[in-house]
C-alpha cells in the first residue's frame, strides 16, 4: 500500500492519576472531546496507571477495559491510538503498547529494556521481539521509554517511517531524553515522536514532558513546552522521509551485525 502523504498525529502530554486506571480513561476521554479529525493518538507509557511497580494490584487481561476503551476511542475518532498498560498474561507481568487501528484490530510490542535503576525487572517481564507495523502506508517502529538508551535495538534495519517512544522519563535525566531522541531521528532517517508525561507520580518524581517530534535529518517540528498539559497537533510529510534517503543514502552505508537473541 502506498503511503499516505500527510500523516497527522496527536501526541497527549498531560499528569497522570496516581494507580488509577478509571479516572485516568476518563481524562483521556475528556483531552480528546474536541480533537479535530487525526490519523494516530499517542497516550504515554502506563497512561492508566503511572510508573507503577505494583503490577500484581494494577495488571488487566489482555481483553480488559483498557483495550476495550481504546478500542472505541479508536472507533469514535476515527484513528489509531497507542500507549502502554500494565498486562498479566500466563502469570506474567508485562509493560505491553497496545497499537489498536480504527476497525478494533490491534498489533502489541512488549518493553525490551526493563529500567533496572526503579526495579522494573523484579516486577515485569522483558519482551524480545521487536515491532515494525504498518498503518496508512506508513512503517511504524513504537518503542516503550527506557528502551530509547539502546540504539542497537533502535535500529533501523527494517527501513521504517516513523519511530515512537511513550514514557515516563523523570526530568531530573531530560537532557538524555531530548539528545537520544535527536539522535535516533539522524542515526535511523525516520520521524521520532517522543511522548513523555508530566507532574509527580506516587514516589514523588517529577517529569516535565519535553514531548518532541523531529523530521528525518533531526531538525525539531513540534516540542510541548515543559509541565504543560497539552494536546500537540502534528503533521508528517512523506515526502520529506524519502528526499532526505535519496539526498543521503547513510542507512545503505551501515554495519550488519545480529542481535543476540
């Protein structure tokens, strides 16, 4: 399928209620009241909940209230939208994106690099596979905070549009946040949307958002201020993706190697 030219995507930097999943669908909900017509909604990492590390009080089923809000969120607005949640599958705990389309079908990639510096790894379980989707023409690489740190697997090996990373990255480390996302924007020629929260969570640390987006030579096209609460409206241009790799052609000059499994 041929790519879509434009692109328009919504990306919610807003606080988030603290181990409270309903409260959280419903601002959401309510963000989103008057958006006006976009191709994909971007929601942070653990929307409903926040940086928790309470999974067995927090965890839904795959088929829970969140994926079902999603899915008509989804439906009402006529896009996609992705963030991730708290799953418990066979047992296990998982900080899972869900990517849910406007007819309900949904594609998930599980977190990779568990932020040992909170103990994420004593909580949840890593994913392994990595996640290229397609939506609208358009190749689609979503990754979840933590996993930003590590360009190997970052990598773009698979010649994708587009790469996102939700989170909830402190403030205290935002100069790593905004110069890894600059940097995955040059180094993979692709669009890098960054989402990150802002406010307090329960054990106190604050996040002042910083949400960026960058074009694929790394220059910056949207960026919410920090502490706003804000719904940033942002266009992508095709066309800019492939005159960049026809002008440039550094991804052909790479190194190969393979990730150890």
């Amino acid at each position: 399928m041929p790519a879509q030219e434009i692109l328009n995507l919504a990306l919610v930097q807003t606080a988030l209620h603290w181990e409270n999943p309903l409260a959280n669908r419903r601002q959401f909900a309510e963000l989103l009241t008057n958006l006006p017509p976009v191709d994909l909604i971007v929601l942070p990492e653990m929307f409903t909940t926040g940086f928790s590390m309470q999974p067995t009080k927090l965890a839904e089923e795959m088929e829970g209230p969140t994926l079902a809000w999603m899915k008509e969120m989804a439906a009402l607005h006529q896009a996609a939208i992705t963030g991730s949640i708290i799953i418990k599958e066979r047992e296990r705990y998982l900080n899972r994106l869900l990517f849910v389309y406007p007819n309900g079908e949904y594609r998930f990639y599980d977190k990779k690099h568990l932020f040992t510096l909170a103990g994420e790894e004593k909580h949840y379980n890593a994913g392994t596979r990595k996640l290229v989707l397609e939506y609208r023409g358009w190749r689609i690489n979503p990754q979840i905070c933590y996993d930003l740190r590590f360009p190997v697997w970052c990598r773009n090996s698979t010649c994708f549009d587009l790469q996102i990373f939700v989170a909830n990255w402190p403030e205290r480390r935002s100069v790593a946040w905004k110069t890894l996302l600059k940097a995955r924007a040059i180094e993979n020629m692709c669009y890098t949307a960054g989402l990150n929260r802002v406010g307090k969570d329960g054990n106190g640390v604050y996040h002042s958002g910083d949400s960026v987006v960058r074009d694929p030579l790394g220059t910056r096209i949207s960026y919410i201020e920090p502490g706003a609460q804000s719904v940033a409206l942002v266009q992508l241009e095709y066309h800019r993706i492939t005159e960049a790799r026809s002008k440039f052609n550094f991804l052909n000059d790479a190194d190969e190697f393979i990730l150890k499994p």
